[in-house]
C-alpha cells in the first residue's frame, strides 16, 4: 500500500474580502426611509379601517384610540345595507369597464401612428396632442356639458364612457415612448413577408406590449372608479350613482350627523377592488411602468 506523505497535501484559504461599511450603511439608511415612508402613506388606510370598526363614541375620544374596542364589525353591514351602496359598485363598474376597453383600443391605435409610422409632420401633431395635457377638465367642462346635453345623454353613462374611445393623451404617450422600445427589424421583417400595418400591430407589438397596456387599464380604472366631479354633472338620479357619488351619501343622506364609521367602512369596501386589481397585476405593472419611457 502507498504511503501518502503529509506534504502532498495542500490546503487552500482564501481570507474574506473586507466589509465595505459605507456600502452597509447606505443599504441600512435606503431601506429605513423607505419603510418610514410607506409608513407615512399607511396611516391613513389604518385610520380608516380602524374608525370602520368604531362606534360613534370611539370615534371622539381624546386622545385618539388606534385599536378599537370593541371591535364593531356590524359597521360594514350597515354601510353595504343603508345606502344601496352594492348598486353603486355594480354602477361604476358599468362605466369602468368600457372605458378601460375604449382607452386600451384608442390610445394605442394613436401611439402606432406617432411611434412607428413614418409621416410627414408626424412630430408636430404629435406635440400638439401631448399639449392637450395642459388644458386643465375645468376648462373644457362646460362647453362638454352643453355638447353632451344637447345629444341627451344627461342621466346616461355615454359623457363617461364615449370620450375614452376618442384617445387619451397621457396614455398616447406612454404607448408610444414603449413602442419605440421594440426593435423596427420586426416590423421590417414583417412587411417584407406581406403583413399590413394592422396584422404588425395586433400579431407583434400589442403582443409584446403587454405591461405597457396593463398600465394603461390599470391607470384608467382607477381615475374612473375615483371620478367624482364627472357623474356629479351628469347624473342626477340616486340609481344611477357611482361609488364616488355614494360615498357622498354617509356625510349628509338625510342623517342629522355624517356617519364617519358607516363613511369609513365604505370607503375601505370601495378600495378593496383597486388593491385586488393591483395585487395580481403588480409584477407586469411595475414591469410597464419599469420600460416605459427609455427611448425618446
């Protein structure tokens, strides 16, 4: 049997790289802020939620109290059953979701046209369309109810449903900055074998669009949920209210005093859609709002 002898044996050690402090404390001071801040942006959600499980005498108490006792979850019952409130939801979801279709289909046909097509005074219109943004609704809100009135659509969804389909400015932008992103040998590539420009932008770049489009519902969904100045104009009967409508309801509704906890309850039920949206959608909006915007 061979002898192995002990100096054949080598034993490699390669001491730790040095700790670089400063970077530690960079990673230790960016993450505190950011947890203080989402804190900040917390607090009142958790003011909410916890005067939805109030009674009106807790509400009051000085100094205020953060963990109710006891905890009324009766609340939510009486705010979902006082006021037709689950009307109100199914109401704005009859708005919502044309509209987001509308914005989706519109403002991307717009973006093709002033991201990859070649035309002449393309960027001139372009600036002109994007400078429709400085012109605040006020502006433009009577003029729009003397139009939308005089087609008898008061009392009907069509003033916040129809204008979506027509394009929408900020979206148009967005669309177009992340279809600049994609490469033009594929749309090259693609005419040469006989495609036209509808089959390019439904079969390539809507295709590879998607986080930029789930932006844009997104965006869309919410400031139509939220929209209160816009069906205050147009609709005037109760049953066609909105949830931005309804909410209004627990602040006067024929009580001698605003119903804060009814108030509160509500409004944590009318959120809880926009943080289920944005719970599935996070990863592709996040990815949307992440490419958007790279290339000018």
């Amino acid at each position: 049997m061979q002898r192995v002898s002990p100096r054949s044996f080598k034993i490699s050690w390669t001491p730790p790289k040095s700790i670089k402090w400063s970077q530690v404390i960079s990673w230790i001071l960016r993450h505190a802020i950011a947890i203080a801040l989402s804190i900040v942006f917390a607090l009142p959600f958790v003011w909410a939620l916890s005067t939805s499980l109030k009674t009106t005498q807790q509400i009051y108490v000085v100094p205020p109290e953060w963990l109710p006792n006891p905890v009324r979850w009766r609340n939510y019952q009486d705010a979902l059953t006082k006021v037709p409130f689950l009307s109100y939801i199914l109401n704005t979801l009859k708005i919502a979701l044309p509209s987001v279709l509308g914005a989706v289909i519109s403002s991307a046909l717009v973006a093709y046209g002033f991201g990859r097509l070649r035309w002449r005074y393309r960027d001139v219109f372009f600036v002109i369309c994007i400078s429709t943004m400085i012109i605040p609704y006020q502006v433009t809100m009577i003029p729009l109810f003397i139009a939308f009135s005089k087609l008898d659509w008061v009392n009907t969804y069509y003033p916040m449903i129809v204008p979506s389909f027509f394009g929408i400015p900020y979206f148009i932008f967005v669309l177009r900055q992340f279809f600049l992103t994609i490469p033009q040998e594929l749309s090259d590539a693609a005419r040469v074998d006989g495609c036209s420009e509808w089959l390019i932008l439904t079969k390539i770049i809507l295709p590879l669009s998607k986080p930029a489009l789930a932006v844009v519902a997104l965006f869309q969904f919410m400031w139509t949920w939220n929209d209160y100045l816009g069906p205050l104009l147009y609709l005037n009967r109760e049953e066609l209210f909105t949830v931005a409508l309804g909410l209004s309801r627990y602040q006067g509704g024929g009580w001698s005093q605003a119903s804060w906890s009814l108030l509160m309850a509500a409004s944590v039920t009318s959120i809880l859609p926009i943080m289920i949206l944005f719970f599935f959608t996070q990863r592709t909006f996040i990815e949307g709002i992440t490419l958007t915007g790279i290339k000018g």
